[in-house]
C-alpha cells in the first residue's frame, strides 16, 4: 500500500504536498521549511490531530504552534503530563493535582504536603528538565475501556476510573509517558522534548507553574498575586468537596442516582446565601462611608445582569432602593465608535464608552439632580433618551453593570469612598478529574453560544468566530482589574453544564468541517460528552442560568 500517493493542502506554505499513503503529520512537518517555532499540533480538514497521525486520503492541513490559542492548550497539557511524571518520579505515594489556573499560570497541589519547601522545588525542576532533554515520546492509543481502567488502577487514579464507570464507552484514549498513563481532554506534544520554556514557584500551600506568554512565548507569564481569587476558588473548591462533586465522575454518578434535584437546590441556595451577604456588606458601606456607587464587572458571560438584579433585591430587603444602570447605554454613537486592528468597530475598549456624559451623569446624580439616562439602539447605533429622568433619593444605591466597571478610568471624578466594586466570573472548581480542570473560558463559550443564539439569532460559527477577540479583550481592559473588587462573585452553578449540554450539542453539531471553528466545535463536542444529561425543569426562574437558556421571570 506504501506506493499509494496522496496530496496534502498545506496551508502553511499554501501549497500541495504529494505524499505516501499512511505519512504520518511529523513527517509532513519534515518536508516544509523550518519554522520559527516547533509546529506542535494540526487541523487537518478543520479537526485538531496530534503530530502522530496518519493520512490516508486527500486532506487539507494547518500546523499551529504556541501563539495559537489551541496550541497554547496542547503546550500546557504536555506540560502537566510532563510535570506528573516527575512527580511520580519523586513522590511515587503522592496524589498530584492541578486545581485551577491563577494568575496566568496554573496552580498545583501535591496531596498531604501542606507546604511544598524550596528544595522540593528545585528537585521537581531538576526531574522535569531531565525529562525534556531526554525527549521521551508521549504515545497515544485507543484502548478498550478495561485495560484502561486496570492501568489507571495500579496508578491509584480513581477520579479517571470513576469518569469512566460514569460514562461508559467501549473504547478510550489512553496517553503513556514512560511509566506513567493518563488522558488528557485535547491533543498532546508528540514528545518532552517540544517543551522549552516554565518555571516553578511556591504558592500558598502547593506550587505555581509558569507558562510562556502566547504572543511573546520567549517569556514566562508573570506570577501576580491574587489573594482575592484564589480565596474564591479555595472556598468553592472546598464545597464541592464538602458536598461530595470535587469532579466530573461523581456529579454524574449524583446525577444517575437521581439527585439532579437536590444538586439544582442545593447550588442555588448558595448562590442566594452568598447574593445576600453581599447586600448586607453594601449596606454596611452604605452606612459607614455614604457609599453611594455599587460597580458590578466581569467578562463576557458571566452573568452580570442577573447577578445586578438579584442583588437589587437583595438590597432591598436590607432597606436600601437600589437603580440599576447598564454601561452599555453609555456606547458612543457607532460612527464614534473606535475602530480595532481589523478596522472592526471595537466595542471592548473602555474608549468605545461615553465617558464624559457618564461621569457627568453620576456628579449630578450624586448631587440630588434629575438626569435622563440613554438607552443604546445596538440596531441603529444610535442613543435614545428615557422619557423619565433619574433622581436618587435618601435610601438610593446606583448600581452600575458592565465589563469596564473595575477600570479606574470610568468612575475617575467620584471619590473612592463612594464606590462598592464587585468582580463576577465563572470559576469552575468541578474537576474533569485530578489533572484536567474545566477551564472557565470553556463555561463562558458554552453559555454565551446558546444565548447568542436564543437572544441574537447567531449560530455557532458566529460566536467561536469572534471568541478569539472577545478574549483578547479581556486580557486587556478586565482581567487587570479584577483584584480591585472589595468583594468576588462566582456565578458558576456546579449543575450547569449538563443542563446546558442539551441546548449547545445541537448548535455545534451544526458547524460545518468546511469553517476554522470547526475544530473548536468539536472539541467542546468531545468535552461535553462526558456530562450525564439534566432536565431545567426544576431550574427556578430566578436562576442566574435562566439568562442563558430562558425562561427567566427578569426583564433583561
């Protein structure tokens, strides 16, 4: 078979590569000029493949390193299998995990070691560079379930075998390094050796591992401290364990067993109790410095205006008369608006805002007169004015939603004094298993595809199109000010992504293999596949993820 010839479309070099039936990618990757950076991975016909694939037909292929969003994933997974290995290597009796990300990076935790001395470090370093320079292949292999769970067995991983007992399959993927065997939701380096740059560091009671900087992957991604997100993620993590779901596996066997209801009661309640002692905290500032300015941010998806309205009754059973105000009514007229790299209308810059007329707006407000609030057209582009004007009374707390509300820049004339901050974000704290955390981007897309689709009519494709610079936007005008908030709020609900698996398959099932973000598509195809399925029905209307599916009893 070996003389049969095929064709491959490189996209790469934009050009038709004939070769041997069966050439595997890394032999591809051999036959073009060397780039700048290793080629870690590929689309092939829009499908993420690993270097080890094989060609057996006529295909279109599009290598990707580090600087690509998915190629960033697959360096960090090689990464932590890298990492496991060498703990293993060392502290063969230990259980290794890595939580969440942090700061950039990823934090880890090593069971039973409450700290992690230095010289732990430096000895977990020394394996893992001694691992890299020996390039040691990372095989994959399609498994019957049985011999995987046997080799998960004598590993003591029973996260992975309580995943695969809840979701049962013939066949998985196995991924071996050394002695060592895993699975990993995503392709993997073919070996150690494509690893060039991380770095170990001590933090709180595991350690920190630093990856390159996706646009500059000659450097590290700085470690900041976020004591206050960390915190968040430590309580919510502690929860679900409390509750007995610290991972996928056993949220489906929860839901199996037929405690979806109690799952569903039990997450909003939490949410409620956590709703209500942030009312009584604004009260409290309300009362000890007149604060007056409730600023609610967060990235896109995360429930900010629900969040707003729930808290507004909250406060209102503290005796406080909260006025909510959305930033997206400040936009500048669309011919203002300013224009991104693309040419693109960039409605992610804080300058996309009105920030004069808002700060204007908040002094005369502040100052007990009447002011008419616009309501953006995002039809038209164009401002319209609320027949009613605004005025605040004695018991009034303004209430301010919107991406930009941490930013310093937007509430620059009112005195701090004034300001009560909140950051609202998705942090998933259940685990796929011990070392593959659900990244809450991933959260944020499924949610935003399935509104995007109820609210504007936009399929799939339009939402993973613009993912990438949604993101990106985040990088620069939310992320770096989400450590002002006096107070965090993680509007994640543990139940939430079965439920929400019902509504998305269908929508991503949609995305033809013809567009890019076919291979996006698919991955999170992949990914959902391992959630039980659960009905809304008991989903109340007051629900956070109503904003997302329907059927919410707010006004929006």
């Amino acid at each position: 078979m070996n003389d049969i010839l095929i064709d491959i479309v490189c996209e790469n070099s934009d050009a038709t590569l004939t070769v041997e039936w069966g050439t595997t990618l890394r032999d591809v990757v051999n036959m073009l000029p060397k780039p700048e950076r290793p080629y870690l991975a590929a689309y092939v016909n829009n499908s993420i493949k690993e270097l080890d694939y094989r060609v057996y037909r006529p295909v279109s292929v599009r290598f990707i390193d580090v600087t690509h969003f998915e190629g960033t994933r697959v360096y960090q997974r090689t990464l932590f299998f890298t990492l496991q290995k060498a703990v293993h290597d060392l502290f063969p009796d230990k259980r290794f995990s890595i939580p969440h990300s942090v700061s950039k990076g990823f934090y880890c935790e090593i069971e039973g070691m409450d700290r992690i001395a230095p010289d732990d470090i430096d000895r977990l370093k020394a394996r893992m560079d001694e691992l890299i320079r020996q390039d040691i292949p990372i095989v994959r292999r399609k498994v019957r379930t049985e011999e995987a769970r046997e080799a998960y067995a004598r590993l003591g991983y029973d996260d992975k075998i309580t995943l695969l007992d809840s979701c049962p399959r013939l066949y998985v993927t196995l991924y071996a390094l050394a002695d060592i065997v895993g699975y990993f939701y995503g392709a993997l380096a073919p070996s150690t050796g494509y690893l060039h740059l991380y770095d170990l560091k001590p933090y709180y009671k595991g350690l920190f591992i630093a990856v390159p900087k996706r646009t500059n992957p000659d450097e590290l991604e700085g470690m900041i401290r976020q004591e206050k997100m960390f915190d968040l993620f430590t309580e919510y993590q502690e929860w679900t364990r409390v509750l007995g779901v610290p991972n996928i596996g056993t949220l489906n066997r929860r839901i199996l067993d037929g405690e979806a209801s109690d799952l569903i009661k039990v997450a909003e309640a939490f949410h409620e109790k956590r709703l209500g002692s942030i009312a009584d905290a604004i009260y409290a500032a309300n009362r000890q410095r007149n604060m007056r300015l409730v600023l609610i941010s967060g990235p896109s998806s995360s429930g900010k205006t629900t969040f707003a309205k729930r808290l507004g009754i909250q406060m209102r059973i503290v005796g406080l008369n909260p006025v909510l105000i959305s930033l997206d009514d400040y936009f500048l007229e669309r011919e203002q608006t300013p224009r991104d790299a693309n040419g693109d209308y960039d409605y992610e810059t804080i300058d996309a805002l009105d920030l004069k007329t808002f700060n204007e707006h908040l002094e005369r407000l502040f100052a007990g007169e009447s002011v008419e609030i616009p309501r953006y057209d995002f039809i038209s582009g164009r401002r319209q004015w609320h027949e009613e004007p605004l005025r605040l009374d004695d018991r009034s707390v303004l209430v301010v939603e919107g991406i930009h509300g941490l930013n310093p820049r937007l509430t620059e004339k009112i005195p701090d004094e004034y300001k009560f901050r909140i950051y609202v974000s998705v942090f998933t704290t259940v685990m796929m298993d011990d070392m593959n955390r659900i990244p809450t981007t991933d959260n944020r897309l499924i949610r935003r595809i399935v509104r995007d689709n109820a609210t504007r009519g936009s399929d799939a494709v339009s939402t993973l199109r613009r993912w990438g610079s949604v993101r990106t936007g985040e990088e620069k005008y939310i992320f770096p000010y989400q450590e002002n908030a006096d107070v965090m709020f993680n509007s994640s609900l543990l139940y939430e992504l079965p439920v929400l698996r019902r509504y998305v398959e269908p929508l991503l099932y949609k995305v033809p293999d013809t567009v890019p973000e076919f291979g996006e598509a698919h991955r999170l195809l992949k990914f959902l596949n391992n959630f039980q399925t659960i009905s809304p029905e008991e989903i109340p209307p007051t629900s956070l993820l109503r904003e997302f599916i329907g059927g919410s009893s707010f006004r929006y």
